[in-house]
C-alpha cells in the first residue's frame, strides 16, 4: 500500500510543481512489528515527508484516525485504510468531487459491487449481518449514503476542523459518528463509487463485533437526539 501511494503522489508532484503532500501513519499501540516497518520505510524513502504517529495504547480505529486528522498538515486529508483494499489513484475521483470547495467530504463508496463475485461468494451469515447494518444505519444514522464504512474518503481541511475535535466514538463504528457531524453542520458530502477488492485477514469478529457496532449506532443516535453529543464551535476555533 505504502509503495503504490508513494508511486503515485511522487507522479503527482513531478506533473503538478506546486503539488506538496504528506503521508502520515498512524500505530493504533500494535503489538506487531507496525512501528518498526512504518520507520523504516520512512527511513528508505526521505525524500518523501512520511510521519509515523504512534499511539501508547490503543484506542480503535476511529480513535487513530481521529489523532491522525487532527495532526494532518493538508489543505485536502485523505483517510485511507492500510491493507490496501481500495485502489489509491482513484483519490483524483475523489477530488473531482469537492474540487474548488472549502468545507467538503468525498467518501469511497463500494455500493456498485453488490452483486459482484467477491460479495455474492460471502456466506450467508455475512450477508444477512452486513444487511441489517444498513437498515440500522437508513433508521437510526445516515440517510442518502450506501456505503458508509469504506476505508477511503477524503476531507478539505475546514470540514476536518469542524468534525474531528468533536468525535466521541474510537471504535469501527466511528465513520458513522464523523459523517453524522457532517450533516448535522450541513457540510456537502458526496459519494463516489471506487475500485476495491477484498482483503483477507479480518480482525473483526463478525457475531460480537456486529452486536458492539449495532450497539453503538444506537448509542450515538440516542446521544444527539437527547443532547448529550453536540457539535461545540469552540472546539473547532481551537483546531485552527
């Protein structure tokens, strides 16, 4: 993943000379060898701008990237998954679709691959549990995006401000929570269809996690209905 997103920016730059970017990764506290890879290929690449945040303990995926945005230089803040699921030159599409806008969200979008061999060959299970996640998310969430959790979408800086300072939820279920900001603030958010494929290697248990996930929908739906959760203006004067 590292080596095709390098590739592809350094071609960027070399076309674009007033394009300038930063690659920054983030070790949600691994007990793996993560760091020491991240580091060393930094170390092997220094004429690119990569930073290696590494979190003491871990604290879920929305936790890291949530850190991650918020230590993010960019005009433009890209969130991408590592295990190199989605097909990174297809960030120009991403692009294409806030170009010229202040405060915008891009977000990948696999809802054009459901009839598709890699989804059809899942179990049943898998299918029927990644369904009722949909409808949940339709009844208690987002409405007017299909594909919420796609590991690849893209943030102008402004909406990033306005968006990361005010997460609450650190685990897998946090897209939901950044893209409910997103249209509580009114923020424009536009879904554009990706090349993926899917990646072996899951960390996710598929029973306790869907509960976990169907349990936390709920909880932060009920937290912004009853007040609990609000979108506080002063945090994002602080961020700036």
């Amino acid at each position: 993943m590292l080596k095709e997103t390098v590739a592809f920016l350094e071609e960027r730059k070399k076309s674009q000379k007033t394009f300038r970017y930063e690659i920054l990764i983030v070790d949600d506290g691994s007990r793996d060898t993560t760091k020491d890879v991240a580091i060393e290929f930094a170390k092997l690449h220094k004429h690119v701008d990569i930073r290696v945040l590494v979190l003491e303990k871990n604290r879920g995926k929305g936790g890291a990237v949530t850190q991650g945005m918020l230590s993010a230089r960019g005009e433009q803040c890209l969130m991408v998954d590592a295990d190199g699921a989605t097909r990174f030159s297809d960030l120009t599409k991403l692009e294409e679709a806030i170009q010229d806008k202040e405060v915008a969200i891009a977000v990948g979008s696999r809802s054009h691959l459901v009839t598709t061999e890699a989804v059809v060959k899942r179990s049943f299970i898998r299918n029927f549990l990644m369904r009722c996640f949909h409808g949940l998310v339709y009844i208690l969430g987002i409405r007017g995006i299909e594909d919420t959790q796609c590991g690849f979408k893209l943030f102008t800086r402004g909406a990033a401000q306005q968006i990361f300072p005010n997460m609450h939820v650190e685990r897998w279920i946090f897209d939901i929570e950044c893209l409910m900001i997103a249209q509580l603030v009114r923020i424009p958010i536009t879904e554009v269809q990706v090349n993926w494929h899917e990646i072996d290697g899951s960390k996710i248990n598929l029973m306790v996690d869907s509960l976990q996930m169907a349990r936390d929908l709920f909880l932060i739906r009920l937290n912004y209905v009853l007040g609990l959760w609000k979108v506080d203006t002063r945090k994002v004067a602080k961020s700036e």
